[in-house]
C-alpha cells in the first residue's frame, strides 16, 4: 500500500505485510529414504564410536508436520528533499513460526552437575541408560514450538541521482536478530538456516539447547553503506568508490563434557551473542574508461581496487570451547583462523559490441 501525504506529492508513506510459506526442502526428507544408512560419528582424538543413528530405528518423521512460515511487516516514509535528493526511512519486522526441528521422544534424561577443569560447575542433561540405552532413544523430526526467529530493522536511506556528473547513495541499518533456530549451535563462522539441513543434529539431544537461545548468526546490529560515482571532467574517467562498515557475527563460549549419550557433547557456556567477531570496514575503489571503436562498439578499461584499506578483521575462530573437564582454558579459544581477503587490484576490459 502506498499513499501520498499532502498536497505537494513530494512525500509517500508506504506499507506492506506478507506471509512466505517455506517449501519442501529435500535435504530434511533424506535421513528417511529407505536407502539411507546408519551414520556412526567417532572421535577424532581417539578413534572410538561417539554415536550411531539409525534411520530405520532411531528417526520418525511427524506426518502432521506443517510447513514453516515466515510473517514479514514493514511501513515507511519516502521524501522528495530536492530536485535530485530523496531521502527513505523504513521500519521491518520479520517473524517466524513452525520452524521443523528434531527432538529425543523417547529419552530419560536426569539433571547432573558436572565439573569443569576451571573450577566452575555445568548443568547437563544426562541420558539415563538404565531406563533408555542409547540404542532405544526415537528422534522426532516435527514443528518446534520453542523455535522461532524474530528480526527488527530500521533503514534510513538517501540517494542523490546523477546529476552534473556525480551520484551518491548511503544507508544505515540498525537491526536485532534474535531466537532459537536449527543453526543456533553452530560456530562463529558458521551461517544461518532455518532447516536442519544435510547432517543436521541439533536439537536431538537436550544439551543443545542450553543457552541456545539468543542472536542469530547472520546478526549484524549495525550496517552502513555508501556508494559514489564522479565523473572526472573532460577525461572520460569514472572513479566509483563503495565503503561498507557491518558489525561482526555472535558467538558465544561453548564447553565439552562427557555424557552416556555422547563422550564430547558441545555445550554453550554463555547466551549466544555474548561474543562478537571484530566489526568490518572494507572500501572498494573502480576507475574505468571508455574507448568508442567506431561500429565495432566500445572498449571500456577497469582497474578495480578490492579492501583498498586492507581491513584484517576475522571472519572465523579455531574453537569456541572455552575449558573442558581436563582442561582449564583451552589455548586456541577465540583464536582467529580465516580472515578477510586482503587488499587486491584487478584490471579488465569489457567488450560491448554494436552501436551504444
């Protein structure tokens, strides 16, 4: 819905709500094919068997599972400051429901206290194995009432056409990511899904949801972009910049413990989003040129400068296990390991053939 606001038709207010249905995603279907076999996890430090899962025995499918779905709203205000200016502000809330998940149906559980090796206790749900032997836990694969995903952002945009030579557009976004979602335990550098995805556990076991409630990996808090581009008088040169500063993703610490259920269950020591990456500036730089070839068309010679500031920032982590039962401080904890790409220049030409 769009409206204008008085009688000057420079100023629009503007309106829209939608609901997003997820699809069927294959990668949710495969642990049930009958073709499917067990998959046994084994400890790389040691070689043992850490679990073993079934699909012919230990997975159920809900057949009253219901398709996931996204509710999105959003309201703005788009305003005409000049002949060549507009500037947009813009509120959007996105809200999820029904997300699918798996849950342990058939697990006894009882809440222990177990140790860690720098002086502080953990609560874990142990997997009572003289009531449920591992081998006798269901995994239900089904619609999670405690998963949800909840997004609020505030956009303010201004944008100066191309005019006289020169265009300019910026943005800031200020934004809050939160909920509980299949991806919540996954590491610093990992993405956000909303899916179990190929492989996906999480969930099966109680432990993963401690403190798994919280920022969601993709959020950014803070965002701001600015792009230009000037024509350099009587060269023909263009010179276009674009700078974009983003806060770095949550993490958060995590421990490692030893359960019946599971010798090195990963457990978050801390609400997720109580660590951040560093935050990223990164600015790229094109110079370009064109040369007319008569009817063959037009030669147009590019020099791009990419992370001309050479911004190092980190974009994931060795570990985020903080201590173990054996281990007081685990040395790589936090330990930076892939980083930003850094400062590189490329040249090109691109061809357009025919008449302009």
């Amino acid at each position: 819905m769009t409206n204008k606001v008085g009688s000057s038709g420079r100023t629009i207010l503007r309106a829209s709500y939608g609901r997003f249905y997820q699809g069927v995603l294959t990668a949710e279907l495969d642990p049930f094919h009958p073709g499917a076999t067990a998959a046994i996890t084994t400890s790389m430090a040691t070689g043992q068997i850490v679990r073993v899962d079934d699909p012919r025995v230990n997975l159920r499918l809900d057949s009253a599972t219901r398709p996931p779905f996204t509710d999105e709203y959003s309201v703005g205000v788009d305003r005409e400051l000049g002949r060549s200016v507009t500037m947009a502000i813009a509120y959007v809330r996105k809200q999820s429901h029904d997300t699918i998940g798996w849950s342990d149906i058939a697990g006894q559980y009882r809440e222990e206290t177990r140790p860690l090796a720098d002086g502080r206790g953990i609560l874990v749900s142990a997997l009572d194995t003289s009531v449920t032997p591992p081998s006798a836990r269901r995994f239900l694969l089904t619609n999670q009432d405690q998963y949800s995903a909840t997004y609020n952002g505030l956009v303010v945009a201004v944008d100066k056409r191309r005019v006289n030579g020169w265009q300019a557009f910026g943005s800031y976004t200020w934004s809050r990511a939160y909920g509980l979602q299949p991806s919540s335990g996954t590491t610093a550098a990992g993405e956000q899904t909303n899916t179990i995805g190929p492989g996906g556990i999480f969930g099966r076991d109680p432990n993963d949801l401690t403190n798994a409630r919280g920022r969601l990996p993709n959020d950014r808090p803070q965002v701001l972009r600015a792009m230009a581009a000037l024509d350099v008088p009587r060269t023909g040169v263009v010179v276009a910049a674009n700078l974009q500063y983003f806060s770095g993703k949550p993490w958060a610490a995590a421990t490692v413990v030893a359960l019946p259920q599971n010798r090195e269950q990963r457990i978050l020591l801390e609400r997720r989003g109580s660590r951040r990456l560093s935050s990223q500036t990164l600015l790229d730089v094109r110079i370009s040129r064109p040369i007319r070839t008569g009817r063959l068309g037009r030669l147009e010679m590019l020099v791009d400068v990419l992370n001309l500031l050479n911004e190092t920032a980190e974009e994931g982590i060795v570990t985020d296990a903080l201590t173990t039962t054996t281990i007081p401080r685990v040395p790589t904890f936090g330990l930076a390991n892939v980083f930003v790409d850094p400062r590189r220049a490329m040249v090109g030409v691109r061809i357009n053939l025919g008449r302009d």
